[in-house]
C-alpha cells in the first residue's frame, strides 16, 4: 500500500509551488486530479522546452497527476469542476489551488456543497498580491548576501528555492488539514504566501535576530560557510572542489587527512583563537584557507577523494547539471528514486520519484505526466459516476476535452 | 484547536533540515519533544551568535519544542530516551532524527518495544555518507548556473535551501506515516536525503530533461529570469529593483505603466519574435532591457511605485537583510505571523510563528526555543508517569538534568 493510498486532492494550479504540492502529493501515492483550460494552464509551455516546444518544465511538475481539460468559462465546465471538489467520502474534499478564488471557486461557495471542504490556497503575498520567487528573494536579501567578497552587486539564485519550499509546505498543510478533520470532522480554508515563508525562514535561520540583536548586516561571504569551516578550492586537475567542516568530527577528519593538525594548532596558538569550535574557525578562515589551498593546488582529485572518503571527510565537486547527470552515479537507474521513463511528447529521460524511502511501501517508479485531458472521460465516469451518453453531450458540447490525437 | 493538536514527537536531531522539521510541526500544534546531551547538542553554539555567544541558530530552528536534557551514555538514560520515544497512545510513538541510528536507538532495537512506530531519519546521502546543503549544491550544479552572465566563478548560494526543502518534506513524511498509521495500525521507517531532495528537484525544474532531452547545460544569466521577462534595473535614486514578467497579465501590466507596449510590438517584428510568448521574451531578453532600462533609470522608485501597484506589475527591490528588517512594514508586528518575543539568554526581537493562516485555528504567537533541560522534570512526570522520588534520583544521578540556573 502506498504511503497515501485513498487521498484524492483537486488541483487547479499554476507557477511552481503549487504543482509542485500536487505532484509530492501524487508521488507519495495520492490521486491527484489536475484540472486546466481546453487550451492548457497559464504554465503549459513554461520553459525549459524542447525542440518542439513540449515544456520539460509542466512534465517535470506534474507527474503522476490525472488530468482533466474542462472549460470553466462554462457554467457545465464550473458544475464539474464544484463537484469533483467537493465529492463525498473520507478522502476526497480536498482542493489545492493558487489564487485568493472569488466567485464559484470560493471558499464559501464551494463550502455549501460540502461543508468539510479542505481548501489549500498557495499565495504570493499574504494580501493575495503579486510576488513570485524572483520578486521575494531581492526584497528578503539574499542577493545582497551573496556572491563575491567585497563585491557590492546583488547576486539572484537561480534555484526557486522559495517555490521548493512552499511547496512542500502546501502539501504538508493540506496533511496536516487532513488529519484535523478526520479527527474533528471539520474543514478548512488554509492560505500559505510564498513571501510569508521566506520571512519566517529568515527568523528560523537567525538571520532577523543577527540584524535585531547583534546590528549586523550579513555581507557576502564568496562561497565561504558562515559561521564554521567551508570553502572552496582548486585543485592540480583543474577542478574546484567543496570541503566543509561544521562539526568536530568534518573537521578533524580533514586536518588528519590533509596532514594539518599540526599547523592548525600552530595557527590557532598564533591568533588567539579556539580552532576547535566552529565559530573560531569562521574568524580565522582566511588563514585556514591560505594553509589548505596550497595542498589542494597539488593535487588531483584522484589523490584525495579515497583517503577524504575514508576518513568521512565532507566535500563535493562543483560540477555543472550536465556534468552532474553525466558523472554523478546517482543520475541513474542505480538510484532507486529514478525512472528512464517515456514522456509523451518529449521522448525518454531520466525522471525522479519521491525522495522517500519506506521499511513498507515499495518505491515506485515515477510516472510522467498526462496529456491535456488523458483522464477527462475516466474522471467523469469514475469520480462523477456520470453515464456515457451525458459523457459524450459534455465532450460534444466543449464542456470538456480528451487529449489530442 | 491546533492543527495537529495531540501529535506528538520526540526528537533528536543536528544540523537544519531535521529541526527545521521538528519545529515546522510544534509550530503547527505538535507537542515536539526534543532531547539532548547534559552540555547540548552540536549546534547549540552555531553562528550566528549574540556577543555573549547564545545561538541564534539554535534559538532560530527550536521555537516551541519541549527540551529534556538527558545523558544517553548512561543506559538510564537510553532507557529514558526509549520509553518517550515508544510511549503508548495512537498520538505518540514518533520519532525524528537525523542518523541513520545503529545500537538502541535503531529501529528495529526501538520497534520492539512499540510495533507500530513511526521513525523518520534525514540523511545527507541515502547510503548514510556524510553530505550537508553546501557540499550538495556544488555537486548538483546551481552554482555554476549562478552569477555573472559570461562569469565562470561558481557562486554557492547563501540560503540553506536544500536543507528548508527537506525540512518541510520531512515534516510532511512524518504526517504522511501518521495518516498511513491511522489507516492500517502500521507504522515504518522512512529515510529522506538532502542529496535525493536535491536530485529529484533538478527533474521536477525540467533541468535534467534539459540536459537529456536539449543536450544543453543552462549558463549564468545573471539576474534574469530564466525563459520567460525577468530582470534587475538601476533606478535614478540608486536603488536595485526586480522586475518579473511571468504570465500575460504580468507582462501586459508592464509595458502599459512603463509606456513601452508599441515600442515592444516594433521589436518584436524587427526580431521576428512573438513578445506574447514567455520564450520569446526571454530570446529577446537583451533588447528589451535595453528599452527599459533608461525608463528606470530616469525614475525613482516612488514615481513608479503606485502605478505599478495599481497595475499589478510584479517586482520588488533588492535589499540586504538588514533594509529588509527596517523597511518591509510585514517584518513587524503588523503581520500576525511575528511576535516580539523575549528569548530567554538573548532577549527580545522579531521571531515569526507558522507561515499558515487557518481559517478555524487561529494563530499562535511565536514560542520562544526552550532553554536545555526546560521541561526535563515535567516530561518524565507528564509522559513517562514517573514520581517525584524517581525523578529525584535521575536528577541526583546525573542521567537528567534540568535548566542552568
């Protein structure tokens, strides 16, 4: 059985948070329906696209979710999609959305047909305003925290990590909804904005508390850790590598695999410092640094990845994505989490699974994503226990659409 | 009532994702048990720090969990540790942690003595191999897509994002046992890896289908939105703003307050591209930014700030933290999601509660992290049933201890 068996979530999404609630959702064995326009969502063909202009972005957001193309300009199109929401039964009622949705989508309306609705609404700001990952990010300040030392440009990230986060936090709200109501028997309306999570995580990181109480504005630190040992280095075979200790145990298995000890406690004598807590080792990182960057300067790669192994030292080696997929073993059918996998109008490629692993539930393998309205006469059928000719009226009338052929 | 009123987790955690877990739930109602060694745990020094050397990491990342103090090298202790963590109670037996534990805390050792427990371990890799956010995304390719547009320097990121991402998704593992629990009376061990999170995003993004479908390895674009109109802008009064068209409306609400829509038209014939796409308003990305970029900078921010508003355009200005502590009117106490909290050993600031808003819970102030050892005595009467004598000796024998006075 897998990890959500019998939960089904209506999804009317767009943007990355909110798919991407839907699709963890989905992955962890949820029935995710998705319903979109005749014509595909506002993110049918978001970049990246292929050749012929099939996103690679709405197929990696959407896998494993049963689709529904239905025109909700239509008051059919509204009735479908209203009763589907709020269908009976235990796991059902449950709908994930974006907007602050006034009108037949509302709160309160769908909520007279059935009055245990879960709606989970993915916002961009808590007033329902416009913001989106690359608006938030510049206004929380992390841009101005990264990138170069001594440098005063702003530097934007290029993961959505906003976006990754929320969604995570959607589906996590839309469980922890879930389970008030099947112990209470009562529903909710849970909003969650994009920029409301990037502000509590700048409290729960200390960042808010390092400007309110210490009166420090963070600056750039290059790729250097905050606050303990990492840097980067280069190395003889023309590679940059990543090496961090935080805690004792990264650190001494660096300086005993490097042959530091020695010269550390030297350096640490000489600057006053404790270089066995990890706050020392931050003030004097630029010393640390000058001593290891010779050693790595060197060496390859090949020299000391079997003793850093060994000894548990951790570090990485920077690597573009296509050097990742091409020589990371874990880019592979070897992980479990991945499936080559056939997607429709796009071709076969490597494509994840849920990141969990269960002592109960089999992993299993991803599934791509539908085409427009590959589920739309089993949805009806199914879910809405309608018969084939009325199937057939909505079909014929555009009500809704089955995928192109 | 709480959201997840009567859930209860004992846990035992280091680093960010696994806290951040813990605390995400005692945030939304969860009873979290979090115990740690007599002295604290590995990050109850971590940067950054006050001047007298309280963390604000660890204040940061523990918000309204329970604190035991406990000494698990006494088998006392693991004994202690055991029972909380096995407790009866359809609410109780679950247990987060970071390792994949061997010795008495292993699954199997602690299974025994509740059949159904829920056990969630967050790993650096899936084989248990050390790994943390900063040596994972180098490996996975995010810095050498960061920065510069033409800069081969690799740019970590500064927010811990793989860590936030792993954190929710191990919060939303543990609701999905709990529900799965509920379900069969069968509970598991679920193991999630920050590498795997970090894996599987560079599918869900379409970044591997990128790389295996397109055979292209996305560069630096520097501050620009990528596939679709995003970019950054000088303005006259010195300021750094962001400016993202995502969607139609998005876009049309920025030509039509910047004056540009027919200068637009006309590029978008010259260059035989059609603007109404995303893709090929990221194709023309320079040419459009040459257009807009002296409209920003014969401005200030506030001569466009109410049209753009109004408008519905998107964009936000760039701000170090600290700008963003003083001048975003959210990061004060006008937003329900903070509360002016005094932090015992730091003192009062801003300290955000759940990003959620719930329409039938209302929401709790922020809780301040517990001082080490807080509720060791209450815990082992309240939980574990024991009396005033025993807990005496566990006290008088070292095994617990209470909070420094």
């Amino acid at each position: 059985m897998k990890l959500l068996q019998g939960l089904r979530v209506v999804e009317g999404t767009a943007f990355v948070a909110a798919p991407l609630a839907g699709m963890t959702l989905a992955q962890m064995g949820a029935d995710v329906i998705r319903f979109d326009r005749l014509q595909g969502g506002l993110d049918h063909h978001r970049w990246p696209v292929t050749k012929d202009g099939a996103s690679l972005f709405w197929a990696g957001l959407n896998k494993g979710k049963r689709s529904l193309a239905v025109d909700v300009s239509k008051p059919e199109g509204q009735e479908i999609v209203t009763a589907l929401i709020t269908a009976p039964g235990p796991d059902a009622g449950v709908f994930l959305t974006n907007l602050r949705v006034r009108g037949w989508m509302d709160y309160d309306a769908l909520r007279r047909r059935r009055a245990d609705l879960i709606m989970l609404s993915v916002l961009g700001t808590r007033e329902g305003g416009p913001a989106v990952d690359y608006t938030i990010n510049p206004a929380v300040g992390f841009p101005h925290a990264t990138g170069p030392e001594g440098s005063t440009e702003p530097v934007a990230h290029t993961l959505p990590a906003w976006d990754c986060i929320t969604g995570q936090m959607a589906a996590l709200g839309i469980l922890a909804a879930e389970r008030h109501r099947r112990m209470t028997g009562v529903g909710q309306q849970l909003e969650i904005a994009l920029k409301d999570v990037a502000l509590a995580m700048l409290g729960n990181l200390g960042i808010l508390g390092e400007v309110a109480v210490n009166d420090v504005d963070r600056p750039k630190y290059g790729n250097a850790l905050y606050g303990a040992y990492g840097q980067d280095f280069a190395t003889a075979d023309g590679r940059r590598i990543m090496v961090v200790a935080l805690t004792d145990r990264q650190w001494r298995g660096l300086l005993s695999t490097t042959g530091m000890a020695e010269a550390i406690d030297d350096l640490g004598r000489r600057l006053g410092l404790n270089l066995a807590l990890e706050g020392d080792r931050f003030t004097a990182r630029r010393e640390i640094t000058a001593m290891l960057g010779p050693w790595f300067a060197e060496r390859t790669v090949d020299d000391f990845a079997p003793s850093f192994d060994k000894s548990g030292v951790t570090w990485s080696i920077f690597r573009s994505f296509k050097q990742a997929a091409e020589q990371d073993p874990d880019l592979s059918e070897a992980h479990p989490m991945f499936s080559l996998l056939d997607q429709p109008g796009i071709g076969p490629y490597l494509v994840p699974g849920t990141p969990f692993a269960s002592s109960v539930s089999e992993r299993t393998p991803a599934r791509p994503a539908s085409t427009l309205g590959q589920h739309s006469e089993e949805i009806l059928a199914d879910v809405l226990g309608l018969g084939g000719a009325e199937i057939g009226r909505l079909f014929d009338a555009g009500v809704v659409a089955g995928p192109r052929r």
